[in-house]
C-alpha cells in the first residue's frame, strides 16, 4: 500500500522527506515546490487535479518536466474532510463490527461517542485520513 502527502497550504514542511508519491490540491508557488524537490530527493510522481495543473505557474512545470516527476491528473478529486480518528481505533471499530458487535458495545469498547462508531463502519472504505495534521491518502 502506498502512502501518498497531500500538499494544501503551507503543510509541505511536514512531509517526510522519502515521500515518492505527493498528492496537491492547491498550486504551489515555485519556490515552495523548489523547497519540496530539495526535501523529497526520491520524487516520482505528483498527482493533481486537473484544475491544479491548469492554475499552476509555468515556472513550476518546467521545473516538473526538468526533473522528469511523472504527472497523475486525477479526473476526480478524492472528496470530503479527513478522518482524524486514530486509524488503529478505525480498524478496531472494524472488527468489532466484523464480529457482530452493536454499535453501542463498540463505542463503550473503543471509547467512543456511538454516532462516531456508526460514522467510522459507514465510511471505512474512505482512502484520505489526517495523521499528525498531515493529510494521508491510502492508494
């Protein structure tokens, strides 16, 4: 599975730098994406949508096209505000319900409000969750 950053803002400061895979919502300003290909040395590939690519400095596609990172334009954008719900409690909930648990038993299992515990089964098949205020995206 391969874990892929989303880039929204300022946030790019936070990426560990092996990332091979960035997702950007926004266009970055060159400087910020120069700063991004100094941090992350073994960057393949960026993925963006479509309206990202067409907003994005001609600067900053050069400087793409120089260093040959390969290009994903997504058709779609992967919607929707990150869980930051700790992904082993997610996983947890999971299996509870796996097992045939009520929706009340696993919030009192997992400490959890119920609302939260029928939230986490209904949207367990999400890809884009928050860990340490930096978005994730499963892929």
């Amino acid at each position: 599975m391969n874990l892929t950053f989303a880039i929204k803002h300022n946030n790019w400061k936070k990426i560990p730098s092996d990332s091979k895979i960035l997702h950007i919502t926004r266009p970055i300003k060159f400087a910020d994406f120069r700063s991004i290909i100094k941090k992350c040395k073994e960057l393949e590939k960026i993925l963006m949508p479509k309206s990202t690519w067409k907003r994005l400095g001609k600067k900053t596609k050069k400087l793409i096209e120089e260093r040959k990172i390969e290009v994903g334009i997504l058709d779609y954008t992967i919607k929707g505000r990150p869980i930051s719900i700790n992904l082993e409690k997610i996983l947890a909930a999971i299996e509870l319900y796996k097992e045939y648990k009520s929706f009340r038993k696993i919030a009192e299992e997992l400490n959890i409000p119920k609302s939260t515990a029928h939230y986490l089964i209904k949207y367990a098949k999400r890809k884009k969750f928050k860990k340490d205020s930096v978005v994730v995206v499963l892929g």
